[in-house]
C-alpha cells in the first residue's frame, strides 16, 4: 500500500489501439504532475479506466470493475477514481448514477483536462463529468508515457466520417480531423531520436488522411516521406477503409523499405447484401479486387481481417458467402467478432436479429477455417530466415523471448535479446498464431 503523501496511479485500457495510445498520455500527463505508476488499483491515489464501447459486453465489464474499486474507494476516500474512453462519451452522465463512487469522467476529445479535472474533484469533494464536442488539443501533442521503449503510437487522424449501422465509434470520436503532414514527421523524428525504431500510425480510417486539409487523400505521401528518417526501422499502420484503399498506398508500401509488408483491411462479412446493409460501400467483388491489387504490388505481403458473424439479417446464405471469402481471400489472420447491438446505432434498430446459438455455430466454424487457414500459411515458412524484432520475454516461456516478423507474424525463440533488438531467425515449427524459431549465427 502506497503512503498517503505519495501520488500514485493506475490505468486499465479496454479496447482498440487508438484507447493504447490515449492511455500513453494520459499517464504522460500524470507523471508530468509527480505521480509514480503501480500495478494494482489498491495502490493507487488515481485509478483511470480508459473504455470502449464497441462491443455488448464492454458496458459489464466496466461496471463490474468500478463495482469491485467501490469497496477500495471506502477503505481510502481520498482516492480518484477517473473513467475516459468512447464508453464514457456514450453512458455520460449513467456512469456518476450507476457508480456514484467515480470522481471524474471525461471524454475522448478532452483528456489533456485530466489534471484540472482531478483539482476540480478534490476541492469540490463531488463528481466532475466534462466533455467536449471538438478536439481541444490533438493527443500526439501531450506528454506521454509508454511501456515499450522501441515502439510508439503515432496518432495521424482522429474521429470518422464512416457511417457503418454497427459502429458506434463516430458518435464518441466525432469527425475525422487529421494532422498536418509536418507534425506527424516532427513527432516521428523526436521519438526516433530518443531510440524508438517502429511507430504504427493511428486513424479510424488512414486512407482518408489529410482529405480534411490537404482536400485529397495523403496517406501515400506520409508513407513515402517516413522513409528517410534516421533511426526508424519499421512502419505499421491501422486501419484503413477497404472504400478508400488505393493504388498510390500499395505503391507506397511496395517503394518503402521501412512500411511492413502486413495490411490490415476490415471485410466484416463476405456477402455484398448484409455490406450493403453495414453500409460499407464496398462489394465482396471490389473487396477481393482491391485485394489481389495490394498483392501484386507488394512482394511478401501478409494480410488480416475483421469478420462480424450475425449481423442482423445474416441468413446461412450470407454466412456461406463469408466461410468462401475466407476460402479464397486466404488471410493470415482474421479477428472473428459475434454481432453485438450497440445502442445508438442503426444496427441496434434493424429486424432480424440472430439467435445467439445460430452465431456461435457460424462463430465456431468460422475460426476453425481461419485457424486452419493460419496453420497452413504458417507452416509455408518453416526452414525460411526472418528479421525478427525483438518485443520481450516470451509470456510463456521464460527462458525465451517474442518478437514479431515485418509482416507481424509473432516468433518465440531462444536469445539473450533486448526489446527492439533486430534478430535474423530461422523458423522451425509453425502454429496457427505464432512461430517457434532459433537465432541464426
């Protein structure tokens, strides 16, 4: 147990990369104010809980964590507890009437707030919930403090001009709103010069990047322009907008030697009538297009996906149209999501919702096909030698380390290696999700 003199904090993150990211600041920010990170929330004098609310079972999963903080909060009054995050931006002022407990909640469009809203409780001694409704101060602006010393979270866009019936991720985000080319560059090149070598860049939809101030799409240009930064070794990005990914990109990938040969490009269903009603405005057949384009331009290149099962209205039809997408598109990896209703969105109102038994039937079969799929395209790289960087002790195994290949394929091996080393590594076994190998030389 901390001492009650000293400033402490604790941050649980939920959800996507864009949540890693804004996390990162805001314990940037609270270190900046002389607060020391701990592992445990009943070592904390502030207790943050970054949310999402992409998913059902999002809203449960926090209130049963502010459930378990309120016995903490009775044992040390003077503890902060803070919810941020799009589940805060959604619930609002629910979040003070379900767990009259939380001190301060605040919204993904004002966290450079957090220490202000912190003074604001103490001297009040009641909750404080403050949102905004346009981005104050871009994130990537603020301090930051992250885990992995070699790796940043570059954010290039925030907010999505999409209007897909299931997301509810505009509504908590906003606009897109992009920053200017140079900014991004500048931010790059200080981290690298401070020893990060891999950035992955940020956005709801990074092939829209810079519409809003350039008035055309710059996302191949920041691609291109990244190369020549001293120090920087690798480029990863997410997501990009199957509707919006283009030629320009793919040749920028493919000229790049620092962007990983690894797309990530969200399908979400394999039928052109249930993509017509997620409004995706795209069809199976320009989503396969698209497709084999990026493949033909860049050599080597892995692909993942996300794939929504039951989505209302999904009949066997449409889920066998999605299991021969899956067939043919061969993707390295698919991040498989049973439909959850979100309110607030299209989705949530539409007829034809699923049974829950139909979904997890289609759910299981789909992942035994792509984990199937993911073994075999794996197994196609046993006796080959990669680049592997190195992110840590493995989990598992601790005489061993993890690292990840350029195209994002994750290796343990056996290594006295630190994090963001560069490692040539031959893979001897493969599995579904990961690849054993050993140090070459």
């Amino acid at each position: 147990m901390t001492t009650t003199d000293e400033r402490t904090y604790w941050i649980r993150t939920f959800g996507c990369q864009m949540n890693e990211h804004d996390s990162e600041r805001l314990a940037g920010l609270l270190e900046v104010q002389g607060y020391r990170k701990v592992d445990s929330p009943d070592d904390a004098s502030v207790a943050v809980f970054n949310t999402c609310a992409i998913r059902e079972n999002a809203d449960n999963r926090l209130y049963g964590n502010l459930g378990r903080m309120k016995s903490v909060k009775e044992a040390r009054p003077e503890m902060k507890i803070v919810v941020g995050g799009c589940l805060a931006e959604k619930d609002r002022d629910v979040i003070v009437r379900k767990a009259p407990w939380v001190d301060v909640v605040l919204g993904t469009r004002n966290i450079e707030a957090l220490p202000g809203l912190l003074r604001k409780a103490e001297e009040s001694g009641i909750p404080v919930v403050e949102f905004s409704e346009t981005l104050n101060v871009f994130p990537s602006a603020l301090p930051a403090r992250r885990d992995k010393s070699f790796h940043a979270w570059v954010a290039i866009q925030y907010g999505c001009n999409n209007a897909c019936t299931f997301c509810i991720v505009p509504s908590v985000r906003g606009v897109e709103a992009s920053r200017r080319l140079g900014d991004v560059l500048g931010e790059v090149k200080q981290l690298c010069s401070t020893g990060v070598s891999e950035v992955t860049l940020l956005g709801q939809n990074v092939n829209s990047y810079g519409r809003d101030i350039y008035r055309t799409p710059k996302f191949a240009d920041l691609l291109l322009a990244l190369d020549g930064i001293e120090g920087l070794e690798r480029v990863r990005y997410t997501s990009p907008h199957p509707k919006d990914f283009r030629e320009p990109v793919a040749r920028a990938m493919a000229e790049s030697s620092v962007v990983c040969e690894h797309l990530h490009l969200p399908v979400q269903s394999g039928s052109s009538r249930l993509l017509k009603r997620m409004k995706r405005s795209y069809t199976r057949e320009k989503y396969l297009e698209k497709l084999h384009m990026a493949r033909e331009l860049v050599d080597g290149l892995a692909v993942t996906t996300d794939i929504i099962v039951g989505f209302p209205g999904e009949t066997e039809q449409d889920f066998e149209a999605t299991m021969s997408l899956v067939e043919q598109a061969r993707f390295d990896a698919a991040y498989t999501f049973k439909y959850s209703a979100r309110p607030g969105t299209e989705a949530a109102e539409m007829d034809g919702q699923v049974a829950p038994e139909v979904v997890s039937r289609r759910f299981e079969r789909l992942a035994a096909l792509q984990q199937q799929i993911s073994l075999e395209l794996n197994e196609q790289m046993v006796d080959s030698t990669v680049q592997v960087m190195v992110e840590g002790p493995s989990k598992k195994n601790p005489d061993k380390v993890t690292g990840r290949t350029r195209t994002n394929k994750l290796v343990h091996f056996a290594a006295a290696a630190g994090q963001g080393e560069l490692l040539e590594v031959k893979i001897t076994g493969a599995a579904p999700s990961h690849l054993e190998g050993c140090l070459v030389g």
